[in-house]
C-alpha cells in the first residue's frame, strides 16, 4: 500500500530570520524539474493548520529558491510555517505499465517555526519536505522488467542523492526518511529491488 514520503531535517539555530537561509539552502541541494523549473507557491500559515492562509503566491513561471523566500521574508515568526512548493523529474510509468516518461512530480517544503502548532516541529522537523507517495519509488504494481529496475534505481537514485545533499551542505544536525506506514520506505524498497535482481 502506497503511503506519504517525507524527509525531516533538524537544525540547531531556528528561531526568527535564522529560518528562511536554512530553507533557501535546501532549495539549492533541490533537483528542480528540467519541465517546470523554480518554485511555483507559497503560502504563510499562523499558530497552527487550523488557521487560514495569510500569504498566497502562485509563481507562473517558477521562480528561483532566492525570490520565493524573499517573498516570505516580511512574514518571519517563530509561531508561523511557510509552505514552498516545486516540482522534480519522476520516471513514471503510464496508465498501462508500458512506456515511461520523465514527469513533474510534485513536492511541498514545509518551514515550521518552533512555536508553530504547539512545536509540531519536533516530531516533523524544522523543514519537512513532502515527496508525495511513496510508490513513485517503489513502483509495487507494475510488472518487474529490465526496464523497470532502471527507471526504479533511477528515481531512489535521485531521491538518495537529494537527502544525502540536504544534510551535507546544509547545517542540519539530523534528518529522518519516513513514511506514516509501519514498514519503512528502505523496507519497502529493499523487498522490491530483491526482486528485481
């Protein structure tokens, strides 16, 4: 059963201005999707998801990680999250199974400030990067061929690739991989790839 991805990262300074360089310095470790580039929205969210939207920004075309978090910039509280969204080349197979194509697939940045719904961040972290299901990684439905196992290989390669990035040349002090299953995204692929060796 597909669930949510999702890479946490912790970082030692986080309150106030300190918030927006960490995120603009994950955006750059970002492989931004050759289709449609830069970042497409953001949106500022007070106290809590409970709350609506104070700031909505949709970008047409994107915009590079520099102007999406200046447009944040004036909006800076320890109690706020900011939500950038982009988009990175997925192989994916069509509805059939048989051919595969490079597509944009969608992938939510979530800045929480350390009082933002009551220090959600300690769970999730102070930036949770949502990769939508996990399936696009695992692929558990289509049939096992040759080509498969590249176009799979291919799209952990990037998302492994992203992660280590996201931690080495950043300031983060810790990050998790995770998915709301019981059985981890590494189990998930490790039974997968076994099968495709």
């Amino acid at each position: 059963m597909a669930d949510p991805l999702y890479l946490s990262l912790w970082f030692p300074d986080f309150s106030g201005p300190a918030m927006l360089p960490h995120l603009f310095a994950v955006l750059q470790q970002f492989p931004f999707s050759a289709q449609r580039p830069g970042v497409t929205y953001a949106a500022v969210q007070p106290v809590s998801w409970n709350e609506a939207s104070i700031l909505e920004r949709r970008f047409s075309p994107g915009v590079d990680p520099e102007e999406a978090v200046v447009a944040a910039a004036d909006l800076i509280h320890d109690d706020y999250a900011y939500i950038f969204d982009a988009y990175w080349d997925i192989w994916t197979p069509d509805e059939n199974g048989h051919q595969w194509l490079l597509i944009p697939s969608l992938v939510k940045f979530i800045v929480q400030g350390e009082e933002f719904d009551d220090g959600a961040h300690q769970e999730t972290g102070h930036i949770q990067i949502d990769f939508g299901l996990d399936s696009l990684f695992v692929q558990e439905n289509i049939e096992l061929t040759d080509e498969t196992q590249v176009k799979i290989r291919d799209n952990v390669a990037k998302l492994v690739e992203f992660t280590r990035k996201a931690e080495m040349n950043t300031r983060a002090t810790s990050r998790r991989l995770w998915s709301e299953s019981e059985e981890s995204l590494p189990q998930k692929l490790i039974a997968r790839l076994q099968k495709v060796q």
